[in-house]
C-alpha cells in the first residue's frame, strides 16, 4: 500500500474522554472514531487489525474443528423468555420493538439462539459432539461504556457453542478450547493468563478467563507464588475459607467494635451460598443530612446477582445486607441505571434505618456511584445523583478482597494480585440452557436424552486495545507482528528529487511485496520527521529509510519500532533482514 491511496488518520488531539493510553493511541493513530458512547467506526487502518485478530481466531478454531456459522444479531424475545433471561439479564440487553409491537433484542451473547439451532439440528448422538462458533457483533448496553473499543456497547466477539452428550465429553472439548485459547493469544503476541473465574451471569460451573497482563485492566487476579494456582480475585475471594479480616481500625473511630461476621456467618443467615457474595464492606460515616446518626455503621454484604432470589435486573448486585439492624436490604427495581435505589418506605423493601446502596460496576471505583438513604427514606425526587451523590464523610472497606500476601486458596505460597484485561472467558455451561429449552438427542439406547454444552467467548475487538496497552511508548503504538497493520514502513527521503531514487524506491517496495511482506509506502510529499512520527505512531515494527546517500553505498537505514537507533542494511539484504 501507498500512503496516497491508504490514507492515514493520525491526529495530534487527544480526546478528552480518552482516560487510557489505548483508547487515546487508537484515536491518534486513526484506527477508530467514536459515533457516540461507546459506538465506534473502524477507519481503514484499524480494521486491518481488527481482522488480523479475527483471523487468527478464524484459523485456530478451524484447527480445533469448530464449525463456523453467522447468526443474526437481531433476536427474538420469545427464545430469551424460553431461558428466562429476558427478564433476568437487565438494561444491558439492548430491547426493541418491531413494528407489530413484539418484542427484541440486539444479542450480547446468544446461548438461545444457538441452543435453538441445535434443537432443531442435532437429532442423534451420532452427530455429537459438535462446535459451533461465529466471529460476529455483539451489543451490551453498558452502564459506563468507556476506554473506547476496550468497553464498548457495540463490539465484534467471537463465540463458540458445544454440544454434548456427556460430562466427559463436555470436558474433552472444555480442554480442547483452553488449548486453542493459548495458542489465539500466543499467536498474538501478548502476555496473558488463564484463570479460574465465576460464570456469573452466564451460569455453569466450571470456567476461566484469560487476561492480558496490564496495569490498566479493570480486573484483578490473583497467583500462587508457588502453585499454578491463578484465579480472578472474585474467584479467589468466593474460594477460599473466610478471610475473617478485621476491618480497617480507623472505619471505626466514631464506635465500639463492630461485631465480627465470616462470609460462612452471612452465608448460613442470608440461606445463599458463599459463591454469591460478591463483597462484604464495611461502612461508616461522619453523618450528614442524609445518614443522620454519625455513630452507625454497618456492614453491607454485596450478593452476586442471583435472578432466583429475587427479580431485581440490575447486573450482578441484587441487594445488601445490613448487620447493624440484622435485616436484608433488598434493592427494587424501576431506578434509573447507576444506583440501586433509592429505598423508600413507598417500596416497603427496607425495613432498617440506614443503608449505603451500591451498583456492582462501581466496585472498583466506589465513590462514583455510592447513595445513601436515611431512616424515612430519603425523598430526593430530581435530584442529579452523578452530582449531589453525598458522599462526603463516607468510607468504604473492603473487608473481603484478596490482597498481596494472603495464603493462596490451594494452600500453597501465597498471593500475588496483578491487574489484567479480560480479552476471553470460557464456560461448562451443563444443562442450564438445553433442560430450559429442551434440546435432546435420541441415544445410543433409542432414548431421548437432553445435550449439555460449553461456551467459549474471545473479545475480538476488545483485544485489539488491550494489545494496545500492553505495546506503546510515548511516541505511539508497538504492535506485536502478528497483529501489526503492515510490517515494513518505507520513507523515502526526498523521493520527488531524483529519479534514481524513485526507481530504488519502488524496486524496493516491490521486492517486499514480493516476499509477501505488508509494506507501507509512504509516498507523501512531507518532512521526514513527520513521516517517522506518523509510522511511529501507528506502531509499525520496521522501519527502512533510503535516502540519496544510501543509493551509492546500496544501504538504507533500518530502525526497528522498538528499538533505540537505526542501523544500515544492504539493500539486497533487506528481505532476509525483515522476513
Ligand atoms: P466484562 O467483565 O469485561 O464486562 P464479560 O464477563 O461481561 O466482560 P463475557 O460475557 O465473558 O464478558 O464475554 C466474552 C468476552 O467479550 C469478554 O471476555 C470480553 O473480552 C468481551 N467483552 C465483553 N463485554 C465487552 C464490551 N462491552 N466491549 C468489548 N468487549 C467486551
Ligand atoms: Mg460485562
Ligand atoms: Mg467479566
Ligand atoms: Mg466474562
């Protein structure tokens, strides 16, 4: 490609909504533009990338002898009724109407779709076990879309689906895809993990996640520093024994000791599973005019969203528990996103005079989303929340949360706690979908017999971000090769001055391309500097320079992204050089 017919995008301005440096570089470099909040175009030279993961993605699950499919992105409601999930997923799922009033959605992950596939496919255990995968848009209507594609509300992911008739089989593919995982995300070239994760809102029991390694990621994880032991820090938490921490003393200044409660202690009351509580924190405060008294506290026990215990659709959180009064706060639905409240006596859901009320996406960044309420409830109809949030004199401990240099859940060394982006996540869902749904095969006894599945998900476009923060410096990108949107930038100097090198030029150009080599020409007539920082800032990994002076010598000068000087190389050297 020529730079005159591939034109780049780079612009000097960061956006001001761009909070990390993926999410900045990809603007600067021009690889995407926002349409709105988290909705994005992908210009000419990010789509490159895009699908460059794409199609590593494509050829490792063609390995693994996944079969490829496209299924719609517009869903019927009536199969997400079938699961119970149009009721239960909350405003993530992006609804709509038709024009004869029935009810749809814009898939953010399709287990119905696919599982209504199979039931109508899959007639014997004969065809068992398949896989189906598609590399396809997904919407979430997200609570805070943000970091540009990384957070997306529409966005490409590829998901796969497996079918089976058994536990062993199920486990055989299970390892198969944790394989094919590995080997996506080493072709990459970007440091990861695999770990041990809840399955959440998606459901099933046994499930992973892979992370690429970044101080940016919204997520922690955690490792053995002497087992293989590596799980989310949810997983870690839910896992092992009660961690039974005392809370921060300062939380307390204003009181006498709070009692103690062990996660197995709120488990056993609340009659909910240790796997649900998401957090337990502490909370107290200095007293305002909404939470009255300033010698409360209390604990509040974050449930993991748990759609049989109650209806409530906001994502992951479905309530609080309140020990100070003994009571369960139930959070009620009908709010606007962004809070779990407020909780008034109209709702007749809280009973105790004080609750904090917190949303599960705020976890990490509590204070942007944390309302109270006081003994009356409090009565703040038109109230701007994201503004008059009273949040002064609060203070939030996290009393659960694994940190650095607890005892690792396998009883082996202890932890060590990294951030990391989730870019895959994979699931055993069992039967949670095809009992719901009924889909069956006749077995080898002439019996029907209902099929259970795995599901495998990659966030294609979210990858390409993460790639992002793991590779760059201050002057831009540092793809790895593989994802890389060409290998080799050629800037010639002057190269409107002389025919000779013109001529050297695009012999040059050619013989890479020959090699099947993706060059970048860029054939503008610019300063050279300002070719150097556009090819640096678009990330490209080798960069070869020929001037007048090399043309006698047969040299161009050859700088590899990454690297501090340029070097000369022989012009027929070149292609072995690079390849
Ligand atoms: P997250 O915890 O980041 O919200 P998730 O657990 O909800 O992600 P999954 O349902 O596991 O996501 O979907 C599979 C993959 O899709 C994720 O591992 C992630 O890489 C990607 N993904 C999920 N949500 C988004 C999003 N809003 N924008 C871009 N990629 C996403
Ligand atoms: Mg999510
Ligand atoms: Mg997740
Ligand atoms: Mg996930």
């Amino acid at each position: 490609m020529r730079t005159s017919q591939f034109p780049l995008s780079t612009v000097k301005e960061t956006p001001a909504d761009a909070e990390i440096a993926s999410h900045k570089l990809m603007i600067r470099a021009g690889l995407i533009r926002k349409l709105a909040a988290g909705i994005y175009t992908w210009l000419p030279l990010g789509l490159r990338i895009l699908r460059k993961v794409e199609q590593i993605t494509r050829e490792e699950m063609n390995k693994s002898g996944a079969l490829e499919v496209l299924m719609p992105a517009l869903q019927p409601a009536e199969l997400w009724q079938e699961t119970g999930r149009w009721e239960k997923y909350g405003p993530e799922l992006a609804r709509m109407k038709d024009r004869h009033d029935r009810d749809f959605c814009l898939g953010p992950t399709h287990e119905e779709i696919i599982t209504d596939l199979a039931r109508h496919e899959l007639k014997s255990y004969k065809q068992l076990p398949v896989t189906y995968y598609q590399i396809q848009t997904k919407f979430r209507d997200e609570i805070r879309p943000r970091f540009g594609v990384m957070r997306s509300r529409e966005f490409v992911m590829k998901d796969a689906y497996s079918f089976h008739l058994d536990q062993t089989s199920l486990q055989q593919t299970y390892d198969v895809m944790y394989q094919t995982y590995t080997n996506i995300f080493n072709r990459f070239g970007l440091k990861f993990r695999a770990v041990m994760a809840d399955s959440g809102a998606i459901g099933g029991a046994v499930s992973h996640e892979f992370h690429v390694l970044a101080d940016s990621g919204e997520d922690a994880i955690a490792f053995s520093t002497e087992s293989e032991y590596a799980a989310n820090v949810e997983k870690a938490e839910t896992i092992r024994p009660a961690l039974n921490r005392p809370a921060p003393e300062k939380t307390f200044e204003k009181t006498a000791t709070p009692g103690k409660k062990t996660i197995a202690e709120v488990s056993e009351f609340l009659s909910v599973s240790p796997e649900k509580i998401l957090k337990t924190l502490v909370v107290t405060h200095k007293g305002n005019e909404l939470f009255g008294n300033p010698k409360d506290f209390h604990y509040l026990v974050l449930l993991r969203g748990d759609h049989e215990l109650n209806e409530i659709k906001l994502n992951k959180i479905i309530g609080a528990f309140d020990f100070a009064t003994d009571t369960v706060i139930e959070t009620h639905l009908g709010c606007r996103p962004g809070y779990i409240g407020p909780i008034t006596e109209g709702h007749k859901l809280f009973p105790g005079p004080i609750t904090a009320i917190i949303a599960d996406f705020a976890v990490e960044n509590l204070s942007d989303f944390v309302c109270g309420a006081n003994e009356a409830g409090f009565h703040y109809t038109g109230v701007n929340w994201e503004r008059d949030c009273p949040l002064n004199g609060i203070e939030f401990r996290d009393i659960r949360q694994v940190v650095d240099g607890d005892p690792s859940p396998d009883g082996k060394g202890t932890l060590t706690i990294a951030r990391g982006i989730e870019v895959g996540h994979i699931f055993q869902l069992g039967g949670k979908y095809s009992e719901a749904m009924q889909a069956a095969v006749v077995n080898e006894a002439g019996k029907n017999q209902t099929i259970i599945m795995g599901c495998y998900g990659i966030g294609v476009s979210r990858v390409v971000a993460a790639a992002i923060e793991q590779g760059h410096d201050e002057r831009g990108i540092i793809w790895p090769k593989e994802l890389a949107p060409f290998q080799v930038a050629i800037c010639p100097m002057n190269m409107y001055k002389s025919d000779r090198l013109r001529d050297t030029v695009e012999q040059i150009y050619q013989d890479l391309l020959a090699a099947g080599i993706e060059v970048l020409l860029d054939d503008r007539k610019v300063r050279a500097g300002f070719m150097f920082s556009d090819m640096e800032l678009i990330g490209i990994p080798h960069r070869v320079v020929i001037g007048d002076r090399g043309l006698d010598s047969g040299s161009v000068e050859y700088q590899g992204r990454g690297e501090a000087a340029s070097q000369d190389v022989a012009m027929r050297d070149l292609v072995d050089f690079i390849k």
